[in-house]
C-alpha cells in the first residue's frame, strides 16, 4: 500500500514544548504507513536530543531559509512562496502545520497548493494576555482568517478549544483535543546524585530549592517570581532559587533581583540540557505565567514527582489539578505564589503527596504514545481509511 505522505512545518525548533512534540510525531508515527517530511526555518538554540534528531531525520528535512518567527513582511512574502512550490511539488496529503507564523502562512499555502487536507496545532494561547487590545483584536482577525484554510485545528487542552470558540475563530466541531504527550521513559532516571547536582549551583543540602524554567519573557511572568522570592527568602532564608531559561528580561531580572537584595540567593542558570537532573533538586516548581497554553514543564514537573506553583490560567488548570498535583493561584500576584510555595516548603509530607499524585496523573494521561496515537487515527479519519 502507498504511504500517506505527510509534512510537518514548524517555524524553528529551539527550546520548548512544540519542538519536542513536532520531532516526537516524525519519530513516532508509523514509518510503514506514513512518509514524514519535516518543513523549518532557521533553528539558533536546539537541544542536544533535537540535535541528534535532526542528524537521523536529515535526508527528510527541507530547510525554509526566510521561515522565521518576527514578522518581517519582505521575508515572510518570500517565505509563503518557498512553502508554496514545495507543497506544489511534494504534493502532500497532509499538511500539519504548527505554531503561530508557520501555522498562517502554511496553511494558506498548502490550501492554494492543493493538499488534500490541511490541520494546524496552535502550541500556544495568543487570543489574550500577549499583546494590548490592538494586537489582539489583529490575532483574532487574523486567526479566523487563517482557520478557513485548514479542516481540522488540534489544540492542547479544554480552556484552548472554549476560548477559540468563545472568540468565535472556528466551530467546535472544526476543534480537536489531543493533550500534549512526554516521552516517559525519559524520565527513568534512578541515580542522580542529588547533593553533587545541588552543588553545582552551590546549593547545600539543608537549602530548599526553588525553581522556575521558562522562556524570560513577560507572558511567562518571571518579574512576579523574583518578587515572590524576596517575601519567601525572608520568610525561609535558607532557600535558594533557580532559574533556568533565558530571554529579554534576563538582565533585567538580574537588576531586580540585586535592588531587592537577593541576589546571593537567585541563580541564573541560562538553559540547560540536564532538566531531568535539575527537577530531580527542585522542591517546588513554580511557572508564573500570565497565560498559557499548556505549560509542558509543569507536565515533566509531574513525572518527576515535583509538586508545582502555577497561576490559573489558559490550559494549567487541564494540567495542574488544584491542592491535588500543585496549587493554583492568580496571575501577577507575587504574595500568592510566594504563600503557595511557602506553605509546601514548610509541610514535607504535603509536598510528597503531591509529587506522587502529580506523577501517577501525568503517567496516565499525558503520554507520547497516546497523543501519537490520537493524531494518526485523526489522520485516518480525514483520509477515511
């Protein structure tokens, strides 16, 4: 029987969430039924299993040199037209697209290009709390524009697929659910040392530490988290925080954190390849953000058997069941976060219910195999083979 032959596009593959589920799909759909080509731009800050990925996968990636994620009209005109005659020439049978650039323009281009069916993965929750009224009334004018291109849209969890209808992008019944999956077996990982990993970041034993990994950006809240810091430290002086990621206000929280006078006891760690190690330290995970999709380190939190601080917002709530995996609280509220963290440093048995409970929900629902499993039989059912 002839392969379906299917493309993947996606606008880079750094660090995050949507790179990862992008090279889980390539590698875990069914090489016997599907032909999977792999369309990017341009990728500064792969990791190092993204790195491996691409050396396997080489022979099946076209590179979409003006595919990039600032909108830059003269580049993003040029990159339309590459994606355009590739789809004209490959003649996919399905075009899934993914995140927000490569998502418009491909689906647009893949429709005029004739491909039999087009879906599209948001891997983020733009429709509120990324840009001020006018920007936002652009991405949804944008958004449901862009939607008429594509038969199905896959979104990552509940709160995603309300709003989306909610803002009147598309039907619900245009919508899927397929919550976002981690390669569990990843996470195996029985021999850490954790006194030597605390020592790398001169964190003693008898220290809490708290950590929050994320993009340093204002939608993922950082500016909350350092304040949060000082009323914790002065609470419990004997906690460190971590913070791995990086991003524009990285020098900037650098600054506030010295005005505040906790500098001694923030470290700044940039991104890491080690997080399995890192999590495996953490006492309290904390991610702050003012929206988000789903939040895919609050998940491998879970796996860990970490207990998490988030704020309720976007899909957390799918991912963190409130007092249950981790505690909830509002957005921008610095005093919350640090109440909430406080009061699990303080109660060690809390924190290990948490942790165990967080990992038993993320091992049954949140799996790699299940979310490739959910996107092939939507495959099949718009191919109805």
């Amino acid at each position: 029987m002839k392969k379906i032959k299917i493309a993947q596009v996606i606008t880079r593959m750094d660090w995050g969430g949507s790179p990862d589920i992008v090279r889980i799909l390539c590698e875990r759909l069914d090489a016997k039924t599907y032909d999977i080509r792999l369309v990017l731009g341009p990728t500064a800050y792969s990791s190092k299993k993204t790195k491996d990925f691409f050396e396997k996968f080489k022979n099946n990636i076209f590179h979409m040199t003006h595919l990039k994620r600032r909108i830059n009209i003269f580049e993003d005109i040029l990159a339309f037209f590459s994606l355009y005659r590739l789809f004209r020439k490959e003649k996919f049978d399905i075009i899934h697209t993914h995140t927000a650039k490569a998502g418009f323009i491909g689906r647009i281009a893949a429709r005029l290009a004739g491909a039999r069916f087009v879906v599209h993965t948001p891997h983020g929750h733009n429709l509120y709390g990324y840009f001020g009224p006018l920007g936002t009334f652009l991405i949804v004018i944008l958004e449901k524009f862009a939607t008429l291109f594509a038969d199905k849209i896959i979104v990552l969890t509940s709160i995603e697929k309300s709003d989306m209808v909610r803002y009147n992008i598309c039907k619900s019944s245009h919508i899927e659910i397929i919550h976002s999956g981690l390669e569990l077996e990843r996470y195996n990982i029985t021999e850490i040392n954790t006194e030597k990993k605390k020592a790398e970041f001169n964190v003693g034993v008898d220290h809490f530490l708290v950590g929050m990994i994320s993009r340093l950006e204002s939608v993922k809240g950082p500016g909350y988290f350092i304040d949060a810091c000082r009323y914790i430290a002065e609470k419990l002086p004997k906690t460190r925080f971590l913070i791995v990621g990086d991003g524009t206000l990285k020098e900037n929280l650098i600054s506030r954190s010295k005005k505040l006078n906790i500098e001694d006891k923030v470290i700044f760690a940039g991104w890491r390849e080690d997080i399995t190690e890192i999590l495996s330290i953490l006492d309290v995970l904390v991610l702050p953000s003012l929206n988000e999709a789903v939040g895919r380190i609050l998940l491998e939190a879970g796996i860990s058997g970490k207990p998490v601080v988030a704020t309720e917002v976007g899909g957390i709530p799918d991912i963190v069941k409130n007092n249950m995996t981790g505690i909830l609280v509002p957005p921008a509220d610095s005093e919350k976060i640090a109440e909430a963290v406080i009061s699990l440093l303080r109660d060690e048995e809390k924190r290990f219910e948490m942790g165990r409970a967080a990992r038993d929900w993320v091992n049954t629902n949140f799996s790699a195999n299940r979310m490739v499993s959910e996107i092939h039989n939507l495959y099949k059912s718009l191919l109805n083979v």
